[in-house]
C-alpha cells in the first residue's frame, strides 16, 4: 500500500479540551482519525493559525502517543477573517500550488470536519478541481457512551447556495482557459468558446482529443500547454511526448512508436522502450495522425483502448497509461472515405475534435500575439524591442488587411516579427522596416521570387535599377494591392486608409496615380 497524507484543519473547539488526563474521554475529530484500525496516516498536515499554537502542539502530542507511526506537520495558515471566502479560498489555493504532491507515491486524504464551514466548502471545491488530488474524509463521534474513538467516512456537500466562491471557482476556471491561450487576450469569440470547451475536456476527461486546423495554426503549442494545465491540476505525472508523424516512413515507424527488443532487425543492437513507453503516466502528442500508415494506426487503436501493444520482435507485449491527442491538418473524414484512414480509429478519436482557425480567420486576434511575439523575442534574445506609433498603426493595418493572406498562420506572424526585431538594432521598429517587411510578406504570398518581385517585367531591368531598394519595396506592395483590387479608388481606399481618415476631403485614386506616375506607370499597366 502506498503511505498515506492527511490534511486537515485544527478544530479550534472540537479538538479542545482540559490539557489534564480528562481529555481521554471526549471525542476529539483531529486525534479521532489516527485512532481508527482500518485507517493508517502517515503523515498528518495539521493547519491551524498562530493563536492556536499551544492547543496545536497538545493535538500533535496525543496523535504520536496514539499513532507513533504518524508524522505529524504543522501549518501555520492565518486569515484576518475567517469567514472571508475570498481570503480563505485564496491561501488554501496558494498551499495547494505549493504542496509537492505525489499521487503516483502516495495517497491524499482530505479532512473536512474540523475548521469553519467557510474553510471546508473551500477544501471541498479544490478537492474536486483536483487542486488537492486526495479523498474527502468526515469524521463522527461515537454513539452511545463517550469514547475518543469515532468513525470515519466519504463525503458529499451541496453547494449550490454558496454564490460567491461558486463564482472564485469559475474564475479560477478562467485562469486555466488563459494559461490554455499562453496568457494572450485573444479577442475572437468563436476561438475563445473553443478554448473553454477545450479546457473543460482537459480536465475532466482522459479520453483522446483530436486537433485539427492548418499547418502553423498552434496546435502542437495548444497540445503542450494542455499536458501543462493537467499536470498542475495532479493529473499527469509523466513526460510529454512529442512526435511529428510525418518523419516516420517504413519500418522505422513500427520502431520508434512501439519500441523493440535486441536483435528484431539488422541494426537493433539494444532494447528501444518507443514513444509510448516514454509517454506512460503522461502525454503523447501525434502531430500529423494522418501520415501514419495502417498497420500503425491498428497497434495505436489498441494502445489506446487497452493500454497495451506489441514492441517490435518482443514476444510479450508491454503496456502504458498515456492520454493522446492527436494532430492532423488533413480531413480525416476524407481519408477515411479513400481507405488511408482507418475508420474505428477515427471513431475512436471523433470524441473530442476540435478544429483550429487560420490567423486569416482571427484578425482581431494579431494584435495581442504581435505583442506575445515582441515579448517572446525578448525572453529568447535578451532584447527588448518596441514599434513606434506610427510603424505599428501600418503594421497592424496590413497584418489586418484582405491583403494579408497568412499562409503560414502564426509561423508567418512569428517569422516576421523576429525579422523586424532583429533587423532593428536600435530597439525601435520604425516605418522602414515595416515598409520593408510588408513588402517581404506580400511577396511571398504571391509566390513570386525575392528581389525584383514582378517589377522588372514593369519597369525593365534598366528602370529597376534606378529605383532605391526602399522605394522598391513600398512600390512591391502598392502593385501587389492594385492587383487585389477592382478599380483605382478601391485601391486607393485600401493603400490611403489611415491618412484619408485624418482629412476632410479625398482623392484616393488620384494621389495613387500620380505614384504610379512618378515610375512611369499606370493603372491599366499595372493590372493588365
């Protein structure tokens, strides 16, 4: 059997008594507990504040006079009002955080019979959020004739009427949602509801979930901060496994996943545990499910249901506790109708899907991870770098423009944010770099190779040549934007949006023809 912890409160007035012999013969709940014979405590958290110091040392004496085996830990824990939800479910919150709890070595009891109503609803609120991974215990003084020993059993409240820590709770469940999202105020309301479905499944369910979405689109980020959020919360105690399917081809990919034993193939020169050996009691991440090949998706089908599967040249088969989630930026449904997809594992996986948008469909969205990407580069390089006013108002209204297609998703956004930086040693992105980079995007959406970018079929390498490269890269843009759009004025609109709000009177089309004019251009040559 595995030890034991209790946590409990100190029972200010039940736990009292004459500090003389006379204390024997009343029922004390906090001594009570470590004098049952089907109950062994090995180590005993006793909370109590520090005006209860004295009663607290006579409690722990009397649990070692009837429970030397008992390790008895003191807590000091005090609160200016006890009654105070907010107070109390905060510092209970603050220990549970800091506890090393180890639910793979020991088992966790939770006494809620001592302390005040206020401390047990919040001992019962962060039991059941897995805060405290233990079990609720009651204690019960004897019937009949007095006697120190009572009984013991499980637990149940009703909550429902204690509005305010209800409403602490759902905030604490927002702060998951959060840590789900890397702390990023994201702003668009269908990915938001989607985030708190996911973090609702995270919590309250082992079974598999299935990422879908574009290549870029965070799935492998969201899959690593779900195993995070559950390993706060006590539920995993292994490693995160990672990996991308895509690169296992042949039979290697029996190898790598399952593992194999000494001398199944030329070249197996020791035992190999696999990824999902490596994963047990944590969790494995399958990015790109969709690449792997159908004697694999079996063996996964079976680890999944039973926990077992069959290492490569073994002869007995080995097991893993892990929870999968799975990534693919495939459609499975159309894998499955052409046969590369076998259909019971995506069954089996459909449980929990949960499809990612592109950044194209999360403009609202780029604003806060510019701001995360600025305060990645910092961690990563040591550099603090900032746009001006100005650069991040252009920035922002190409990022958030039908001119920006995003094709690589949040890959895209993070790349050109490294470049601004880096391209910025003074710490300051300015207009020219956004200018610069802007013109990089456009290009490279457009599939047109860098450096002349379609300007030299305009202009002829003569023309091209007598261009700056700064002008070069804001005329890149200006093209690639009259090329979007139906007519002049549309185009003018979209180039002229931020100075034309800022005037009474406009001549979109015609200020943009007159800078097509300065390099010899038109509208009809530009567009044709």
């Amino acid at each position: 059997m595995k030890p034991t912890t209790l946590i409990g409160f100190l029972g200010s007035a039940l736990d009292a008594g004459p500090f003389s012999p006379a204390r024997w013969n009343r029922w004390r709940p906090s001594v009570s507990i470590c004098m049952q014979d089907d109950l062994r405590v090995d180590r005993f958290v006793l909370i109590h504040g520090s005006q209860h110091a004295r009663l607290a040392g006579q409690v722990a004496a009397d649990i070692r006079d009837v429970s030397p085996e008992t390790e008895i830990v003191l807590q000091v824990m005090d609160f200016a009002d006890p009654w105070d939800f907010e107070e109390v479910y905060g510092k209970l919150l603050d220990f549970a955080r800091g506890f090393p709890f180890d639910p793979e070595a020991q088992d966790y009891l939770v006494h809620i019979t001592t302390g005040t109503h206020v401390a047990q609803i919040c001992l019962f609120l962060l039991t059941e959020a897995r805060y405290l991974p233990g079990r609720l215990l009651q204690t019960q003084p004897p019937r009949g004739a007095p006697s120190p020993v009572g009984s013991w059993d499980a637990i149940d409240l009703d909550l429902s009427r204690y509005d305010s820590i209800a409403t602490r709770f759902a905030e604490a469940s927002a702060e998951s949602a959060s840590f789900l999202k890397s702390g990023i105020d994201t702003r668009n309301p269908a990915f938001n509801r989607m985030i708190d479905e996911i973090e609702a499944v995270a919590v309250r369910s082992r079974a598999p979930i299935l990422l879908m979405g574009p290549t870029g689109a965070g799935k492998s980020q969201l899959a690593r901060k779900v195993f995070e959020l559950k390993k706060l919360r006590h539920q995993v105690s292994g490693p995160f496994v990672e990996v991308n399917c895509a690169t296992l081809k042949g039979d290697s990919a029996m190898s790598a996943l399952f593992g194999h034993r000494k001398g199944a193939f030329t070249g197996a020169v020791a035992d190999r545990p696999g990824l999902l050996k490596s994963a047990n009691k944590g969790v494995l991440f399958l990015d790109e499910i969709g690449e792997l090949g159908l004697d694999e998706q079996a063996m996964i089908l079976r680890a999944i249901e039973d926990g077992r599967f069959l290492p490569v040249g073994a002869d007995n088969e080995a097991a893993s506790d892990f929870q999968l989630i799975a990534g693919t930026n495939r459609n499975l449904m159309e894998a499955v109708a052409a046969g590369t997809f076998r259909d019971d594992l995506f069954a089996r996986l459909n449980l929990w899907t949960f499809t990612l948008p592109g950044l194209a469909e999360r403009r609202e969205d780029i604003e806060p991870n510019l701001d995360f990407e600025l305060d990645r580069f910092a961690q990563r390089e040591g550099t603090r770098v900032t746009f001006n006013k100005e650069a991040r108002a252009r920035y922002l209204a190409f990022a958030t423009g039908p001119a920006a297609r995003w094709a690589g998703n949040f890959r895209d956004l993070a790349a050109s944010v490294t470049r601004m930086a880096t391209l910025s040693p003074t710490g300051r992105i300015d207009v020219d770099a956004v200018a610069a980079e802007t013109a990089r995007l456009a290009r490279l959406w457009s599939g047109e190779p860098s450096g002349a970018s379609g300007l030299e079929a305009l202009l002829g390498a003569d023309g091209l040549a007598e261009i700056d490269p700064f002008d070069q890269a804001q005329l890149e843009y200006v093209v690639t934007v009259c090329r979007q759009c139906a007519s002049l004025s549309d185009a003018g609109r979209r180039l002229f949006a931020a100075s034309r709000r800022q005037r009474r009177s406009t001549n979109d089309a015609d200020r943009l023809r007159k800078y097509l004019a300065k390099f010899g251009l038109d509208w009809g040559a530009v567009t044709a």
